[in-house]
C-alpha cells in the first residue's frame, strides 16, 4: 500500500485498461485485473478489479469496499471505499463469478451476497501484509469462504516483499490445491450444484 497510488490512478477508461482490453482481445481469453482507478475525490482513488471478455469488451468492475485500516496501516488515507455494496457478478463460459479484493474475504457476508447473487466462482485478488501467521491465514479465509457458499474460491496474492505471494483454488468442497496459476484448472457448477445438494445450507439457514 503507497500513498502515491492516487497520482497514478486513471479512470476505466484510460490507457492501462484499453492495454488490458487489447491483451484480452488478442489472446482471445477473459482477464480479471486489479487497477487503481480515479475518483472524484482529490488524493483518493478506487482500489477496483476489472473483468474483460475475449473480445475485449468490459464484463464487471468492482470497487473494493473494506479498507485495510488495521496493523497501522491506513488503506482509507489514500483509497476510497466503493460507494456501491451491491455484490458484482459476471457471467463467462456458462459460469458465474463474483468478484472480491483482499480485506473483503475477512468479511464472510460479501461472500455470501455474491453467492446468493449466482456466483459460483469468487475471484479474489489480495495484496495481503506479510506477517505472523498471515499466509496461514489467507489460505484458511479462502477455504472459509469457498466451504460456507459452496463455491470455488480462486485466490491470488502480490508476491513478497509487499505480501505473502501465493495463489489457491479451492473447491465447493473446501479442498484446498496451491498455485493453480501454472496450469489449466476447471471449474464446474456440476459440483458446485452437487455440494449444495448434500449440504442445503441455502434452504437451511435462519439468519
């Protein structure tokens, strides 16, 4: 986290996301980035996840809504909360995914919103603090979230020394398999339907 995120902020439609739309476009595959877009607000910007389809064009942005103010740092001093809680989810390929950055997965009911909204994937992109136990707790959020929704969660981290570095995917189940980035990985909504068919946690809630 650097206070001079917002002089390098550019708005959605600027150079950094017309390269990403052009890179998505070219290798014919969807992309989801982390940007740092410009708000109306001097010295703050949008910590924001922008999702592009094959063809480049824009699926869904989300504009992170919990700021990591915590461990003495102070992410609201130069980020601005989204103004929106509404959950963001995309459709690609015939999956559904919602989308998450970073502090939000210490906050199980935006998980929990974007699955009740039709997500079966969550893509959450963290810079997350290294730290005692801080890599052993970026894995058990993932799992938590991916367990309690019955959905995949697919995690990525900023490597070291800014943040712990990893990626994860794990499944409705809450099985956990490390570093999905340096291979092919599906995803099915069959299982995601079959998890929640033995555990109808959906139907069974009371809160």
């Amino acid at each position: 986290m650097d206070a001079t995120f917002p002089a390098v902020a550019e708005p959605l439609n600027g150079p950094v996301c017309r390269d990403l739309a052009s890179i998505a476009r070219r290798h014919g595959s969807a992309l989801v980035v982390g940007v740092v877009e410009t708000s109306d607000e001097p010295g703050r910007a949008y910590n924001t996840l922008v999702a592009f389809g094959p063809d480049g064009d824009r699926l869904a942005f989300y504009r992170k809504i919990h700021l990591f103010d915590a461990q003495g740092f102070g992410e609201s001093t130069f980020i601005k909360p989204g103004p929106s809680t509404a959950p963001v989810v995309f459709e690609h390929g015939g999956v559904r995914f919602g989308l998450m950055t970073c502090y939000d997965l210490r906050f199980p009911e935006l998980a929990r919103s974007l699955a009740d909204t039709g997500a079966q994937v969550l893509l959450v992109c963290s810079s997350w603090v290294p730290g005692e136990h801080k890599t052993e707790q970026w894995l058990a959020l993932n799992a938590a979230r991916a367990t309690e929704n019955s959905v995949y969660v697919a995690g990525v981290c900023q490597a070291p020394p800014m943040s712990v570095g990893r990626s994860v995917l794990v499944d409705p189940r809450g099985l956990v398999g490390l570093e999905p980035c340096v291979r092919v990985v599906e995803v099915s909504p069959e299982t995601v339907e079959r998890v929640r068919v033995s555990f109808p946690m959906f139907r069974q809630r009371r809160l």
